[in-house]
C-alpha cells in the first residue's frame, strides 16, 4: 500500500492502492492521451463524407488536417514550458474542455472555414494538451526506475487512440452521421475530464511519495521531508536548460529531423491518407476498418516493447531499426493489391508506429535533464508536427494533381530511411549547464 510520509497530517494518495501511485498516474494520463489524440485524428474518418456532403476539394479537407496537426505541434513548446512551471493536472484540465468546446462547435460546421476552425484550429490546440510532450514530463516527474517502460505505455496511449477511434468512428459515421459522431466524442472527453480531475496529480510529494524506484522500497518509499533534513542531504532539482543552448547542440537538431519525418510518414501520410487510399483501391469499409485495428493492436504491442527496449540498449540503434522498417515498409505498401497484403502491411507498420517515441525521449532526457525535459521536448515534438503538417496537406495536393497516393508512399519510404541514418548519427552527451542560477535561457 501507498503510505504517506506523515499519517494523518501529510498528504495522501486519493484512494489506496497495493502498488505506486505513479502507476495509477499513468493510467490516468493514458486515459487522457488515448482520448486527445484519438479525437484529434477523427478528420481522416470525414473526407469522404465531407467530400460527399459539401463538395469540397480534397486538398481543402486535409488542409484543415494540415492546420490540426501544426498546431497541435506548435501548442507543445508552450505546453513543455507550463507543463515544467505548473504541472500536467492543469493542462490537462484545461486542454480537454477546450476540446470539447471544439468538439460541441463542429456539429454546426456548414462552411468550409468552419471546418478548418472547429477541427483544425480548437481541435488541435486541445489535443496539443495531450500530446508526447505530457508523456515525457509525466515519465519524468513519477519515475526514476523504468521511466522508458512508462514512456512507451503513454506513448502507445496516444497512438492507440488514434488507431482504434478512426474504425470506431467509420461505423459510428456510416450508422449514425459525422454530427452525432462529434456527440459520443464530447461524451469520451467528459469522461477523460473526470478522472483528472480526481486522481490526476502533477508530483509524488503531492500524495507524500517519492518518485517510482525499483528494489524494496519502490512501493513504500514516503517523500523526505526537506525542511527536516540537513542541508548536506537536500539534493538540488537540478539545473534548467533553455531552448536558447539546447539549439547550439547537434543532439537536438538531429532529434528534430527524427522526428519531423517520423510526423511526416506517420500521422501525416498514413494516418490522414491510408484509409481514403484503401477505400479507392476496393477494400471495403469491414476490411479497413479491421485493418487499422489491427495496426492498433500491433502498435500497442510496438511501443511497449519499444519502451523495454529503450531501457537496455542503444536508443541510437533502436531509432534506426524502427525507422528502416517503417521505411520498408512504405515501399511495401506500394504493391498492396489484396487483403492479406494490407493486413502485412498494417501489421508491421504497426510495429514501428509510435515506437519512435521512447528512444527520443529517452535521449533528450539524458541530453538536456528532467528539469527541462518538458519545454525541450516541446520544440522537438514541433518538428514532429511541422512533417505531419506538411505531409498531410502534400498528400492531398499530389492527390488532387495525380489522383493517387502512389508518390506521397514513395517519397515517404526514403524518408525513413533517411531518419534511420540521423538516428544512428546522433553523438549524445549531457550538456546541461553547471549547478548554478538559472541560464538566461531558462525560461525560452
């Protein structure tokens, strides 16, 4: 059981548990995460019907996708930096009404602007609240032991839930309409508010517990009480490390190109385009959507492993692994003419769909410190962004142009080989500054 460090006056965790409060956190955020960024995707599910309802282009509706997953990156520096100062409860808090409130809007949609500022604009600044960046700032502040295993449950949160809503949300739309799918959403983002807002915490100390460590006392451990203890035993926080030295390291250019085509060939390409894609080439509605659950399950199973993984052996190696058989497996996709062949597709591209994240976060943490891990990961997340921006709305165009996919999966297989060669060019080492006062770049 969880024990506080002073029964009966310090603080405690809301409910008892037989294990560490962390892991409850991490359910929570989990929760949280699955929620916004499986919201947050929903837009692909709607080209067709939007196409179908309005008229409207395709390179105008994944323009609106275009702008969803640009701010949604560019939300992450500036939720990093509230994130280090204020901690996660109230930006996730505050994210997820702001979601709903998007969510709510898009039921009124009738103009093409309308699209872009309800599931564009308030859409993707709330979900920019749950994004990587949580994971790594809530990893970070809970656990000091099998932090990478915690990263990789968050991440696969994140990316399961962009993976199971887009075939919940075809059958929902194909039943019911793309309206009352916006409902049971609001519905999803109610309930995700409700368990922040009673279990979520930003800190151990806050229910009286040290962060997670292995060996005996992992589960018992009470926080120290700092006033109590002799100056020599108080061990500092730890210094912050500004976005204005983190951009003087290669480290954190290399991390950026990573993760900018790992945006690119993820969320952008296969996540906006893939399911319009197999829909035009024959497979019916039952076959996608059992496809992309597949890919739900097999990401899952990716992350988490990647998550272990990341914990015993060369981030570096382990980001190029990933990114070559994603690479790979683009090219593959492009003979994709059957439903096995889609299922092989979804089944390996699963694999190595979010199992970028825990490497890079792992080495950002070790470059840059757990002080800042949260505003330096934002600017990285950006990156990740900015290719899904870029490659959702080129996507559309080479679509409008070409009236295929066939070149947007070709160019996306040579990017991942590239990213695999940055992964494996990374030379990390720990540059946060000396103990000391704050860097005049702290707060950037």
């Amino acid at each position: 059981m969880n024990q506080p460090a002073n029964p009966g006056t310090g603080p405690r965790p809301p409910i008892p548990l037989p294990f560490h409060y962390a892991w409850l956190i991490v359910a929570v955020t989990f929760f949280a995460s699955f929620n916004g960024a499986g919201i947050r995707v929903v837009p692909t599910v709607l080209i067709h019907p939007l196409e179908a309802d309005f008229g409207w282009a395709r390179s105008a509706i994944t323009l609106g996708i275009s702008i969803n997953l640009l701010l949604y990156g560019v939300a992450a520096p500036v939720v990093g930096w509230i994130l280090d100062k204020y901690g996660p409860r109230r930006v996730m808090l505050t994210s997820l009404t702001l979601l709903s409130v998007g969510l709510l809007c898009t039921t009124f949609v009738s103009q093409l602007w309308q699209f872009w500022l309800t599931w564009g604009v308030m859409v993707g600044l709330g979900a920019g609240g749950m994004s990587g960046v949580l994971s790594a700032s809530v990893a970070h502040r809970w656990f000091n032991a099998r932090r990478g295993q915690a990263v990789g449950i968050l991440s696969s949160g994140s990316s399961t839930g962009q993976i199971v809503f887009i075939p919940f949300m075809l059958f929902i739309v194909a039943y019911t309409g793309w309206r009352m799918g916006s409902y049971i959403l609001v519905a999803c983002t109610a309930a995700a508010v409700t368990l922040v807002w009673l279990l979520m915490r930003d800190k151990p100390e806050d229910v009286g517990l040290e962060p997670y460590n292995e060996g005996p006392g992992a589960v018992t451990a009470p926080v120290v009480d700092k006033a109590a203890a002799k100056p020599e035993e108080a061990k500092p926080a730890g210094p912050v490390m500004g976005i204005k030295d983190a951009i003087k390291t290669p480290t954190f250019w290399l991390l950026c190109g990573v993760f900018s085509i790992c945006g690119g060939t993820a969320n952008g390409l296969i996540g906006t385009h893939l399911l319009p894609h197999a829909l035009e080439n024959g497979f019916d509605r039952l076959t996608v959507a059992s496809a992309i659950g597949i890919m739900g399950t097999m990401n899952v199973i990716g992350t988490l492993f990647s998550g272990w993984l990341a914990d015993r052996i060369d981030p570096r190696k382990l980001i190029a692994a990933v990114f070559t058989l994603r690479g790979l497996s683009l090219f593959y996709l492009l003979l994709v003419d059957n439903t096995q062949g889609l299922i092989i597709f979804t089944v390996v591209y699963g694999l190595d769909w979010f199992a970028t994240v825990p490497p890079v976060v792992m080495i950002a943490g070790q470059t840059f410190g757990k002080q800042s891990i949260g505003r330096i990961y934002g600017w990285i997340f950006l990156s990740h962004q900015i290719g899904g921006s870029a490659m959702a709305y080129a996507g559309g165009l080479l679509y409008d142009y070409v009236g295929n996919y066939e070149m947007a999966f070709f160019a996306g297989g040579w990017m991942g080989l590239m990213a695999a060669a940055f992964g494996l060019s990374i030379r990390p080492k720990k540059t946060i500054p000396p103990l000391g006062p704050a860097p005049a770049g702290a707060a950037a």
